[in-house]
C-alpha cells in the first residue's frame, strides 16, 4: 500500500511550506503550489460540528447517565465479568486454533476417511448459527445426564455424571471453541496451501520427515498469512462471547452488567461501561496483531527495508512523516500511520 | 571406491495416470562420476531425477543408489514399500538443488543451511553455524550468512541452495536444471561452484541445457527424448558425432 497516501489521508492540511523547505535541499526538486482539497475541509468540519452537537446533547441528556457510567466503570463486579470474558476468549481461542489445525490437515490429508469427518464437521458448525449451537449445548445435560461405557445393549461397565455440561462456563468454551474451529480450519487451510509446494519438497530432499517440515518450513510461513486473519476471529471471539448468555451463562461482560442494570433500571449507562470494556480489550489486542503481524513477516523484504532504516521506533511513531521531499530509501516514508497495516474490519459473525 | 555404483537404473518407469513419463530407463552412475542430462523438456529428465531420491515414487523397473533400492524393501520375491521415515532416510545420502533454488524465505542462509543438519543430524548448533560458514565460504559468500534469500541474487540463492545440500554431506548430488532461472550474467558463478564440486570428486547428475558445462566436466552424456534414454557416452563424442537422428535434431537446434 501507499505510505504516501495513508499519510496524505491523516494530514489533510498540509503546508506547502514543507514542500519548498524540502525543495531547497536538491537542486532538481519540483517546486510547485500543491493540489487543493477544499472539500475535504468542508466536509471534515460539517462533520465535527455534528459530532459536536451530538456530544454536547449527550452529555446534557439523563438516559446516558454519565454518573452512573463513572460510577460502574471500575465496580469491582463489572472488572471481574471482564476478567470471565477474557479467559472464556483465550480458551475458546485455544482451542479453537488446535481443533482448527488439527481439521486444517485432516482437509488437506491423502486419508479419504479423515478429509469426509473434517468436511462434514465444517459443514456443521458453519452452517448453524452460533447463538443456536450455544442454546444447544446449554441443553446437553438434559440429553445426556450421564456418561455410560460399556458394550451397546449390554449391563454398561461404568455410569459417571455428567460434569461438563453442568458446568456453564466449561459449556461456553466448548460451545464457542468448536463452533470457532471450523472457521479457524479454513484459515489455516489457506495458510497451509499458500507456501509453495518447492518449499515442502525442498525440505523433504533434506531429508526431513513430514512432521519436521510441517513445523520448520511450512507451518512458520503460512503463519504470515494465519495471523491477520486470526487476530480478527479473536476480536470476533471476544464480541461473541457476550452471547454466552443463550447458555445461559451470565458471569460475563455483557450479562453481569446486564444483570446490574435490571436491578438499578439503568440499562444505557451499562452498557457504554461495557462497550468501554470491550473497547479496551479489542484495542490491546490490535496493537499484539500488529508487532506479531511484524514477527511473521520475516524474510519478506518488508521488514528489513524497514530495519534498514534504523529507526525501528519509526514505524510506531504516530508523527506525521512530511512526505513531500524525495523518499530517500529508509527516510521516514517508512513510517506508518498506527493501525493502518493492521487491515482490520472488526468483522463479526455472531 | 567399492565395486557398488552410486546409481543403478534398470529399466526404470514412471506414468502419471496414462501419460508414460519414463520409459525403461538403464543407466549407471559409478562414484565420483559427473553425469549429465540433456534433452527436450518434457523428455523425463526432472522425472527420472526426482525419482532418486524417491520424490516420485518408481512404476517399474529397478533403481537403487548406493546398493540400496530406492523406495522400496526387497523381501524374499517381494517389494514392500517404505515408511516414510525410512524413505527419508535414504534421502540423508543424497542432496538435491532445484531450478528454483527452493531457499526457505523465513530463514537466513546460514539458517537455511544449518536447518537439516541440526533437525535430521541432531548436530549442535555451533557444529552446525560453524559447518554452514565454511561451506558458504566454499561458494564464495561467506559475507552472506545473516541475508535472507530475498536479499540474494538469484545466483546467490542457488549458490546457498548448493551450500544447503552439501550440509548433510551427501555421496551424490542431483541438480535440476540448476541455472535455468538465472540471468544470463549469473549462470557463470553457478556453474563454477559445480565445476569444483565436480572437481573435488562428487559424484553429480546435472539435468542441464549448459552444453559448454557438459562437454568441460561431464564423464558421460546422456541425451533423453520422450522418456528413454536415445544416446550416451564421453560428451565430446556424443555433442560431436551424435548417431542417432533424435540427437542430431537437438544438438543442432540448442548448440
């Protein structure tokens, strides 16, 4: 993508004294009053003063009750749900990756046998809406009160309570994990089928074996293209999970403030304190995508044109990089607007 | 040297689906032999040499290097089919460099180089890095060891390639058309690391269109054309006075 033109977006009034000072510096440099955007600053301050207005209503009306919102941000029952929302994230997430890469091989195995047992699995957990198949498994205990082992129509061996299924946040990880798994097979699927075939080939003339060079040469670049896609399906993830309470279960984020606002009956100042919560964690988690997005890229020439520059604190600065003079190679033209390589959509299922 | 060829083909064959790729392939490679490849492409040359180290499995006939059949285990009458592990294995003894050089992207050189001795060898790290040094020192990039591959010149990278396969120090080399990617000014450094390892007694099969590199350190020419082989023997004799008509038609299109 452009550097430039992620900087002209973040910079829309731009001196032309930046252009002439620069100019000065290179005998050949054009020097030229640059093109006028006056729409741009039209547009930009309609909309401020809308968002403006906007805000000031919003502060003046009661339904918003701001106190309120100052007052539950940082209850100790509202930090707590967090907490449930974010460990039933990163176990629904675990899991997810492992029975995801597990269906991921399975699809691209020569096994006939295992290939139809992926497929059919994909097509059942894609196919169903989440919210339904988290009903279902709230209902699970009802279908199978116990487990029993044994020989079919015969005495069974042994009889144990059903203790998952019991337990509803085990019931929301499960619930959550496989459904997110088939979507996190197809990713690592085309991760997987993305590396060139030369690469597999190359490593098995080494005469390393399947595993080995699934895990040093396949596996660590086809991350490059599993990772952004993954960084999204957590910040899904950690929206979807507010749906737990289809279970239900309701220790999390949304169903604890939900739960605090049915007794106070301020239902709105709740749910900005959520939507806060939320905001924050989505907001961390795009800033780890990014430095593991750098990680990844390793190799790809990208990341060394910017170690090349040796101002690696460049590409986080937020500073507006001046863009007019000549791009030397390395010149702060490498700089980033933050946020812009992430590529997010923020896309939800749920 | 023992009496053992490093490579004995007897009418070996290969199809994909009803497309027969090779077609009774005999020939011998003894060790310390450079043999050379040529012919149209499309002829089964690639074909027949992935089949040596068993990248493709054989259909028919016998190949065995070193002594040992390729891809298979003769039991009485029988042949079983090898586990993958002892197919690989058997590819320990053989290093193979490809047209497109293959280099792993997220891997420096030395890494690249270092990745199999220590993950299939068990050898230290230091043994390794110290091995992958002197080896790109032996392909004249001894500067190069940190550069990730995009950062190499196509005739660096098969160079490294090169390097990567002498690691495990094989008995036998394959190159797959080892320059045909190349530019045309780059083809020389290449064929000069081949020339070396020629000359310090590896023994090489160089699937090739460098007709000048065949006649200079190839021992025996083989010319191919639709999955048999037409024509072998000293290069001079065969690019000089090739007898068969198949030949004669090639030679005078490439040379």
């Amino acid at each position: 993508m452009s550097e430039r033109g992620a900087d002209r977006v973040t910079d829309p009034a731009k001196k032309p004294a930046t252009a002439t000072a620069t100019a000065a510096d290179s005998a050949d440099a054009i020097v030229a009053i640059p093109l006028r955007h006056p729409w741009r600053n039209v547009i930009a301050v309609v909309l401020l003063l809308g968002l403006a207005v906007f805000l000031l209503d919003a502060a003046q009306r009661p339904d918003y009750g701001w106190a309120d919102v100052g007052k539950y941000i940082f209850d100790r029952r509202i930090s707590q749900a967090a907490w449930v929302t974010l460990w039933l994230t990163i176990y629904a997430m675990v899991g997810a990756i492992v029975i995801g890469l597990l269906l991921a091989i399975m699809r691209l195995s020569p096994n006939p046998v295992l290939k139809s047992i992926a497929w059919l699995y994909i097509w059942i957990f894609r196919g169903t809406p989440v919210y339904v198949q988290l009903v279902f498994w709230g209902i699970v205990s009802l279908i199978y009160p116990v487990f029993t082992f044994g020989i079919p129509f015969t005495t069974p061996w042994a009889t144990i309570p059903n203790g998952i299924f019991t337990n509803l946040f085990i019931t929301a990880v499960i619930g959550l994990g496989l459904n997110e798994a088939a979507y996190m097979s197809e990713i690592v699927r085309a991760g997987l089928l993305s590396v060139d075939e030369g690469q597999a080939e190359a490593s098995t003339a080494l005469a390393m074996s399947w595993g080995q060079t699934m895990r040093y040469v396949v596996v660590p670049q086809a991350m490059k293209i599993i990772i952004p896609p993954t960084g999204n399906e957590v910040i899904s993830m950690l929206k979807t999970t507010s749906l737990v309470a289809a279970i239900p279960l309701s220790v999390d984020l949304y169903g604890v403030s939900r739960g605090i606002s049915a007794v106070t009956f301020t239902p709105v100042p709740l749910l900005i304190v959520a939507s806060l919560w939320y905001l924050l964690f989505t907001s961390v988690l795009m800033v780890g995508q990014h430095f593991i997005e750098k990680r990844f890229s390793r190799g790809t020439g990208r990341l060394k044109a910017e170690k090349g520059a040796g101002t690696p604190g460049t590409t986080s600065t937020p500073t507006p990089a001046p863009t007019s003079g000549p791009a030397a190679p390395g010149g702060p033209g490498v700089a980033r607007t933050p946020g812009a390589p992430l590529g997010n959509d923020f896309g939800g299922k749920g | 040297m023992t009496g053992v060829p490093m490579v004995l083909a007897e009418k070996v064959s290969k199809n994909f689906g009803s497309n027969r790729v090779l077609r009774g392939i005999s020939l011998q490679v003894d060790p310390g032999e450079v043999l050379c490849m040529v012919g149209p492409s499309g002829s089964g040359k690639s074909t027949f040499l992935r089949c040596i180290n068993h990248l493709e499995r054989v259909d028919g006939g016998r190949l065995s290097v070193n002594g040992q059949l390729v891809g298979y285990r003769q039991k009485g009458d029988k042949l079983y089919e090898l586990k993958l592990k002892e197919a690989a294995f058997q590819r320990q003894d053989i290093g193979m460099v490809f047209q497109r050089f293959n280099l792993f992207p997220h891997l420096t050189a030395v890494e690249n180089i270092t990745l199999a001795p220590m993950r299939v060898k068990k050898q230290s790290r230091t043994a390794a890095t110290a091995r992958a040094m002197e080896l790109l020192e032996r392909v004249g990039l001894e500067d190069k060891g940190d550069a990730y591959p995009t950062r190499l010149s196509g005739g660096q990278q098969q160079r490294v390639a090169i390097a990567r396969a002498l690691a495990m120090d094989p008995k036998l080399m394959l190159f797959d058309e080892p320059t045909s990617a190349l530019d045309p000014e780059l083809v020389g450094e290449v064929l000069d690391v081949m020339k070396g390892l020629a000359k310090s007694g590896m023994t090489m099969i160089v699937v090739t269109h460098e007709m000048g590199f065949a006649r200079e350190v190839a021992d025996t020419l083989v010319f191919m054309d639709e999955g048999v082989v037409v024509e072998a023997g000293p290069p001079r004799q065969v690019l000089s006075d090739p007898q068969h008509d198949r030949t004669k038609a090639f030679l005078s299109k490439v040379l």
